[in-house]
C-alpha cells in the first residue's frame, strides 16, 4: 500500500498516487531503471510521460525524444507501449556527451551550466559514449538512434508526422531548436513534453520555451514535477 505522502523528486503530496501500485506502471517504471541502472525516484515524473505517450499514441504521427541520455524515460515508454506493435518509429537525438559548450548563453554561463554539465558526466548521471545506450534499445526494431549536436541532426528525423516530442535538453538554445524545427510536424493533439521546463535552476529554459509559446499564440501548462505540457490544438 502507497503512503499517504509522496514525497520524492522534489514533489510534496497529499493526493493520490496509487498509479504507483499498478503492476504496468511498476513493470514500464522498471525498464527505466533498468535503462539507467539506478532507481531516481521519478515516479510521478514518469507517470505523466506514459499518460502523455499513452494518449500520442493513439494519433498518426511517429514519437521523438530529444535529450535521451541513458534512456529511462524513453524506456520506459517503449515497454508500456509494447513498441513494436505500435507501428510507429521513435527518433532518440542526444550528443550521448553532456551538453555542447558552443551553444550555452552568457546567461547561462554565468549559473554555472558547463560547471553542472561537468560535474553530470564525472558522477555517471550523464552518459559519455552511445554504445550502453544502443544496448539498451536493442530489443526494440521500430527505433532510430541519432547522435551529435542539435539542431545539427534534426534533419535526420525523417518522421513526416509526430505525435510526441519529449524534450530534455538541460539547455535553452537546443531545446526551442528542436521545438521550433518540429512544431509543423506535430499532428492535431500531439503531446509536448518539456522534462525541464518548471524544474528548479533551470529557470533559462523556461523563458525561452515561454518566448516560443507567445510567438504561436499558445501556453504551456506548468506541472508540479518540474515538466511543461503542450497539446497541439
């Protein structure tokens, strides 16, 4: 039985959280972990990926992550989801090597990203070569791995259509690239993702996608987890 209280990944909260108690849910939270090989705590977090995969997958349109690291969320999704029965093909996009210094801003410099980006990499939190990742997503056919600098590889997205964009970039200029190069190929009630967008200290990335969404006329729902959520009208 949950406890009255969740209180994990920077979430306080009275209110239900039995989802947790769901063996799909425990079985795709699971994977995650598997992916990463070490348990963050993130289960509200990945609750609301999966309802936001969950209710894509539904439409027409293919799923696109970008900032995959070692996977958890992304993993997680393909075993809820059955993958390869989706008939649908997931994009995985990340350097696969910590943040791209070229593409930091003087604001962002200044609270100290690259000090953090390098710190990531030396506890292990960041991965540093593909080849685990590629490991890991081997037991799915239905999947393309895409590795380099964004927005240099997001026309390695053949995807004509999509349906769901995780977004998880731990920088601005990256993240509204790939928002900003997608946007037309989201389908009419695709789901948008952003893991970062309300997380604390990362305050950059939420002015930025915020600036983005005053320019399509749009707003982002701002979730207690630290993520934002688009639904394309």
């Amino acid at each position: 039985m949950t406890s009255k209280v969740y209180d994990e990944d920077g979430v306080r909260s009275i209110h239900n959280h039995d989802f947790m108690e769901e063996p799909k849910f425990v079985r795709a939270y699971q994977r995650g972990v598997d992916a990463v090989g070490k348990d963050y705590n993130w289960y509200w977090r990945v609750h609301i990926g999966l309802w936001a995969a969950r209710t894509a997958v539904q439409k027409q349109g293919d799923f696109v992550e970008c900032g995959v690291n070692a996977g958890f969320l992304s993993s997680s999704i393909m075993h809820d989801l059955d993958w390869d029965r989706c008939g649908k093909t997931f994009f995985l996009l990340d350097t696969f090597s910590g943040i791209d210094s070229k593409q930091v801003t003087q604001e962002e410099l200044q609270d100290g990203i690259l000090q953090k980006n390098a710190e990531l990499i030396d506890s292990g939190f960041y991965v540093t070569s593909s080849a685990s990742v590629k490991k890991n997503f081997s037991e799915w056919k239905n999947l393309e791995i895409i590795e380099g600098i964004i927005p240099d590889t997001l026309n390695q997205i053949t995807a004509k259509q999509v349906a769901f964009l995780h977004i998880d970039l731990n920088c601005a200029a990256p993240e509204v690239a790939s928002i900003e190069f997608l946007w037309d190929r989201l389908v009419s009630g695709a789901i948008v993702l952003l893991d970062d967008y309300a997380y604390f200290g990362y305050h950059h990335q939420k002015a930025a996608m915020d600036r983005f969404a005053r320019s399509k006329g749009i707003s982002i729902a701002s979730l207690p987890t630290g993520q934002g959520l688009i639904v394309k009208a």
